[in-house]
C-alpha cells in the first residue's frame, strides 16, 4: 500500500502563495477588484508575508468581480494545471458559500467534514452591499449570520461542540443541529444565495461577506474604505491591500499589531494536508 506524505504547515503556505499568485495575476490581467484579507493582511502587514502560524490565505473580491473571476475561472480552468474551483455552484457535496480554489495534487481531511475532493486551498470572500446606514447594515448582514451558522451546522458529518464554550449555547447548540440538519445544506444555500445578491456592492455605503458575517459588527465596513489600494511585499510576490488597511484590521482585530500569547499561536483550521 501506498503512503502517503504528510504536508507541514510551512509547505502548506508555500502551495497556496503560488495559488494565490495564479489568482491575484489573472484579477490584474483583467481588471478585477481583490484585497488579501483577515489574517493573511496581517501578515502583510505585520510580518510582510504569512503570519508564521498561519494556515490558509484569505482575499475579499466585491461581489461584481468575484462573479467575473468565477466565469473566466470556468472558462480557463484548463490553462492552470492542478486547480480546481469548488463552491457550491459546482459541487453539491461543498459546504460553503464562499469559493476556495484548491490544488488537487494535494487532500486535505477536515474534521467533522465528509471529503468532497479539496486540496491545499486559498478563500475567497465575496463581498456584498448591506445598507446604507449602521442600523441597516448590522440588521441585514445579521440576517446572514444566522443563516450561514444555520447552514454551517447543516454540512457537520456529526454532532460536536467543537469551540462553543458558553452553557447556554452548548445546551442548545444539539437542537439546532437537529433544527439545521431537518431544513437540509441545499435550502439554507439557495437562501443564502439570494439574500446575498438583493443589495449591490457598489451603490450601498457599507458592505461585508453577507453568506460568512460572523464576526457581527466587526465584519461590516464603510464600503469608501475598499475605494483604493496599495501594493506591498508578501514573501516573494506583491499583492494588493486596502489603503485603509490601518481602519480595517483595528476594527477587526483591535491592536493587530501585538503578537498573541505564545499558547494561541496556532492555525483555526483542524485539518490534515497530504501529498497525493
């Protein structure tokens, strides 16, 4: 029998910068809004490449653009060897709302997740309209939240607390399961599908990821401050970033510059990577 070879973290990053790469090239060639985001902005910014824990890549696209990337993607996909785009458009056992675009000479095994063929892989964030005042935004974009957590719960492989810690929400958090699992993944999706495209990026004055706004408030934003970018230095290759990029991750993450303690160093994603 053959083994196969397990892939450390370090060699993770190095597969998804090239895929990241390949991405962040064709939305140049053609003119297509992207950022890198969350923690993969930190990197940029703070450690001018990865964050050295990190495990995956992040980038937002305003929605009009993440629509034009997917359909050049399928049109093109032949030209890029080895990638493969997986959202739930194209394969019905994916989970989730947002894309990934994965290198299949790679398997990953998630925890709690029935495999449906990713690799090593890197996010991308669609990012919507949400209103256009506070109170509208925060309304909308919760909307989605509690669909996506609906949605989230629907595509576990079994039932498990996993990082819940409230009791409140570990007593209910077994119900709801079932609640998710009786309503089905494919329903919350296409209802997922269609709030997210009820509001236009581009004539809403905040915006967010309205199918993965978990983090609340701190996951709507001023859509002025994705009006202009700059590029900066990622390891070996130069990407885009927001030039509010300072506004955006101190209304994420606070003082985004301070290290965590040494015990939280850690990747958020529980999964294995091999080499096929």
């Amino acid at each position: 029998m053959k083994m196969e070879n397990t892939i450390t973290i370090q060699q993770t990053q190095r597969i998804s910068l090239e895929i990241l790469h390949t991405i962040a090239s064709i939305c140049e060639e053609n003119g297509f809004r992207y950022y890198l985001f969350y923690g993969t902005l930190i990197g940029a910014v703070r450690h001018h490449g990865y964050i050295p824990w990190d495990d995956d890549v992040d980038i937002m696209m305003p929605r009009p653009d993440y629509d034009q990337l997917l359909n050049y993607l399928y049109k093109n996909i032949s030209k890029f060897p080895n990638l493969k785009v997986f959202n739930h458009d194209v394969n019905p056992k994916y989970p989730y709302m947002i894309t990934r675009i994965s290198d299949d000479r790679y398997r990953i095994v998630m925890a709690n997740e029935k495999t449906y063929g990713m690799g090593v892989f890197i996010d991308i964030y669609p990012f919507d309209g949400l209103g256009n005042t506070e109170k509208e935004a925060l309304q909308y974009g919760l909307k989605g939240d509690r669909l996506s957590s609906i949605c989230y719960q629907a595509t576990r492989d079994h039932f498990a607390i996993e990082t819940t810690t409230s009791p409140l929400r570990k007593m209910v958090k077994f119900p709801f399961y079932l609640f998710s699992k009786a309503i089905g993944k494919d329903r919350l999706q296409d209802k997922l599908e269609k709030l997210a495209r009820l509001k236009p990026y581009d004539d809403n004055k905040y915006v967010g990821c309205v199918v993965w706004l978990s983090g609340g408030e701190k996951d709507i934003f001023p859509r002025e401050w994705f009006d202009e970018y700059i590029e900066v230095p990622f390891e070996e290759y130069t990407f885009r970033i927001p030039r509010m990029y300072d506004k955006i991750l101190k209304h994420i993450y606070g003082d985004y510059m301070k290290l965590p303690p040494e015990n939280e160093r850690v990747g958020h994603h529980d999964y294995q990577v091999y080499k096929k």
